[in-house]
C-alpha cells in the first residue's frame, strides 16, 4: 500500500477508530517508530504494538476495528490505554488483583479463561518475577572488567610475598608460594531468602521486582571459582573476623596460586583483611 492510498482512505474515514489507524500507519511510512507513530495519535506504545502486529499479520483488514455487528469490547481504546498506565504504575498484578481493579475503576469483570487472553492483547506478560537488587548499578560489566584489570596490575610481585610495615623490603611465605597463577572468582555474602519465586504475576514492561533480601539469622558467604576450587559457608554475621576466617579457608583451598577476588558492594572487606590471606580483590 502506497502513501497516497493511506491519505486516500485518511479522506474517506467515517469515525475516529479508522482515524487513528490510519493516521498511525501513515506516522510509521514516514519514518516514526511505533511509540513516536502511536504517540502522535494519543495513543500508548503498548496500543501501538498491537496495531503494528495487527497489520503485519493481516494487513488493513487486521487493523481497522470490525465487531462484526456483535457486542462491542467492555472497554474502548481510550479506557484500554487508561487501563495498560494503571497497570504499568502499580506492576506486578496477580490476576485478582486486575479483576478488582477492573470492577472499582471501570465497573466490568472478565472471566477468568477470558482474562489472560485480553491482557496479552494489551501487550502484558505472565512471569516469574526477577528479584533485582536497588542500589544495583547499570553498568556491572563495565565496572567489573575495569576493576579486575586494576586489581591485575595492583602488582608484578610474587603472590608468595608481603610487603613489611617497616618497609625495609619483603617477606617470602613459603606457606602460600603458588605457581605463578591467578584463582578468579567471585565473592558475596547475603542473608538467605526464605521464599522463591514461583508465582507467576502480570507484567507491562520487564518482569522485575526490586526488593531487599529478607534477613535471616546466619550469613552465607560463599566464593564461587571460575578457575579454582569454590567454598560455601555460614558465618554469624559478616564483621571483619567472620569474613578473615572465611578468606583464610579459601586461601586453604587454593595453596598454590594468587587470588583475585570480585565481590559486591555491599560487602566490606579492608586491605588488613585482604592480606591476611594475601588475596587481590575488586568491588562490582
């Protein structure tokens, strides 16, 4: 279909539905993506990915309106896209909670094998909710990469030797002399979560949750090796002679070679605690 059968059929539309149809399948010959094509018709993107859907699959016919002289939807274009940002503020949804919603907001109700079926037309997603931290940086990789090459060049010395405090030279510890290789891992520790997420909820954009961990008594601390041997343990709290105790155990596991360390923020390990084990580390 050529632009100008769209102005053709922009001149004979009879109602605002074809309207706005139309005029979205002219913003997108022009060069608008789909929410910039669907925005300039006072439409959400969510409406407008189901109008480009609908023409990509079936062309005018799948995207101009027809009730086919049987009941019109309960709700109309407008109070859908009212529906979809009422939904968007306040995900995620369990479907009673969208049953309700629909009943105070815009006095109707769907039946319950009915319900999905309109709410994946609207554009939303049944999913497992992903837990993600808040204070989760945007650029982990970035951080990480960057942080490992510093913690990699921190120093040419032998991993075997310690710097004294009098600074009269080196002391070699022939305890922990390695082989000239680096053990890479990550180290964390959090407060298990006593729940899983296995309850599906409705979702308008990406199924994540943002929540704290739930504290519960004992910490788990762990060291996951991507070239070494890994250690999982428990500690009564994560205060400096828990975690020491923990890189000493992991320096016991890993005799023969450096150790970089990539840990989160969230936890706090001094450069006392770090050469205690004589472990090199970075934060993500």
């Amino acid at each position: 279909m050529t632009e100008e059968e769209i102005n053709e059929l922009l001149r004979e539309a009879k109602d605002d539905h074809h309207l706005r149809r139309l005029g979205f399948l002219k913003n997108l010959y022009q060069g608008d993506s789909i929410p910039e094509a669907a925005d300039r018709e006072g439409r959400s993107a969510a409406t407008g990915g189901r109008w480009a859907d609908a023409w990509n699959e079936d062309g005018l016919e799948g995207l101009m309106p027809s009730f086919g002289g049987g009941r019109p939807p309960k709700l109309d274009e407008d109070e859908q896209d009212e529906l979809v940002e009422m939904l968007r503020d306040g995900q995620p949804w369990k479907s009673q909670e969208i049953q309700h919603l629909l009943q105070e907001e815009f006095g109707v109700s769907y039946s319950p094998n009915y319900l999905g079926t309109f709410l994946r037309e609207l554009g939303l997603s049944y999913a497992k909710p992903r837990p993600k931290r808040p204070h989760r940086p945007e650029n982990p990789d970035e951080i990480l990469e960057e942080r490992v090459d510093d913690a990699l060049d921190e120093d040419d010395q032998p991993h075997n030797k310690r710097e004294r405090e009098d600074e009269e030279g080196w002391i070699v510890e022939d305890n922990i002399c390695t082989d000239g290789g680096t053990v890479v891992g990550f180290f964390d520790a959090s407060k298990p979560q006593p729940y899983d997420n296995s309850r599906r909820v409705w979702y308008v954009d990406d199924p994540h949750i943002e929540r704290e961990l739930v504290k519960t008594h004992d910490s788990a601390v762990g060291f996951y090796a991507l070239n070494g041997e890994s250690l999982v343990t428990f500690t009564e709290n994560e205060e400096k002679e828990q975690i020491c105790g923990v890189l000493e155990k992991i320096r016991e596991q890993n005799p023969l070679a450096g150790i970089l360390l990539a840990w989160t923020s969230t936890v706090h390990i001094d450069v006392n605690t770090r050469a205690s084990a004589r472990i090199s580390s970075g934060s993500t």
